[in-house]
C-alpha cells in the first residue's frame, strides 16, 4: 500500500458493502473470519456448530447489511451480537434435542496445545454462557465496556459487570485468589 494511505476502517467497508461493492464484503469477511470463528467455536465447544454458528452470522450480516448505521455502534460489535445471537439459535435448537454424553469434557482439537491453555478452556466451558461470552469478548477479543455493551445488548454497566463476574469465576475455577 502507498505511503501515506490507510486501510478503510470495518464502518468505511461497511458503508460500500451497503452501496453495493462486494469486494469491500470480502474484505470484511477475511478481516475478520478468524476472530469471529474463534468466538463462536468457544462459545459452541464444537467444530460442527461453530461452523454452522460462522456461516449463519455471516450471512445475516450479508442480509442486514443496509439496517447497520454508524449510529448503532461499531461494526465489530454488531458482527459479534449477530455472532452470539446464531450461538443462541443454535443452542435453542440443540435444548430440544436429547442430549448426548460422549465423555469428552473438551471437545476442541487440544493434542497439540500447551496444558495452560486446555486449563484455560476447560475453566470457560465451566462458566455459564453469557459470562463466558462477555469475558471471550471483552478480555480475549478486547472489547470495551460500550462495545462490549453494544454487542451483547445490555448497558455499559452491565457488561462492566459481567466482564467483571467471569474474571472473578475464572480465577476462582484456575485455583487463584
């Protein structure tokens, strides 16, 4: 890139996706797929899901694309909200199916991963869903308070609060003070 010139911002390619250039949807899309894959396979604990979960948001954002506006927040918190919400759909539907023990507690492919970090996702999985997603959001993907607000659709002061709560869950499951 020249010097001198920046990458459009999310909200910039967002605007041109609603103009109709999908290019800018592309750029949107590989910005942020891995982020965003990341959140829902946590939230989900499954591959098959998390896929389901990733494809679903993206097409949402595809169809919503012209009810974004700047005045809602920022891109990325409206990309995670819609993220969540087909987390949600998604573990509606499978409440209502017979639940099925395998015996696995981590169902995530860990043969190669440090053990801190297999305590780190074995301690999310025990928290409840949404303190799990406000601390994915808030601590791991580095939202602030008003995005993390945004995406989660509660008050500042609630996700404060409940950014607040998992760190205290999680240090309480990892055995620290």
């Amino acid at each position: 890139m020249p010097q001198g010139v920046t990458d459009p911002t999310d909200e910039e390619l967002m605007e041109q996706v609603q103009a109709g250039n999908e290019p800018a949807f592309n750029a949107l899309f590989e910005r942020h797929r891995a982020p965003l894959y990341g959140f829902v396979l946590r939230m989900t604990r499954e591959e098959a899901a998390a896929e389901d979960c990733f494809q679903d948001a993206f097409l949402s954002v595809h169809r919503a694309r012209s009810t974004w506006s700047r005045a809602a927040g920022t891109f990325r918190s409206w990309l995670f909200r819609i993220a969540a919400n087909a987390v949600r759909d998604h573990q509606r539907r499978q409440f209502r199916r017979p639940l099925l023990l395998t015996g696995e507690d981590l169902p995530l492919p860990i043969r190669d991963w440090p053990e801190e970090r297999i305590e780190l996702e074995r301690a999310l999985a025990q928290l409840a869903p949404h303190l799990r997603e406000a601390f994915l959001l808030g601590a791991m993907h580095g939202m602030d308070h008003v995005e993390l607000a945004e995406a989660l659709e509660i008050s500042p002061d609630n996700a404060r609060a409940r950014l607040s709560r998992a760190r205290v869950q999680l240090r309480q499951i990892l055995g620290g003070s």
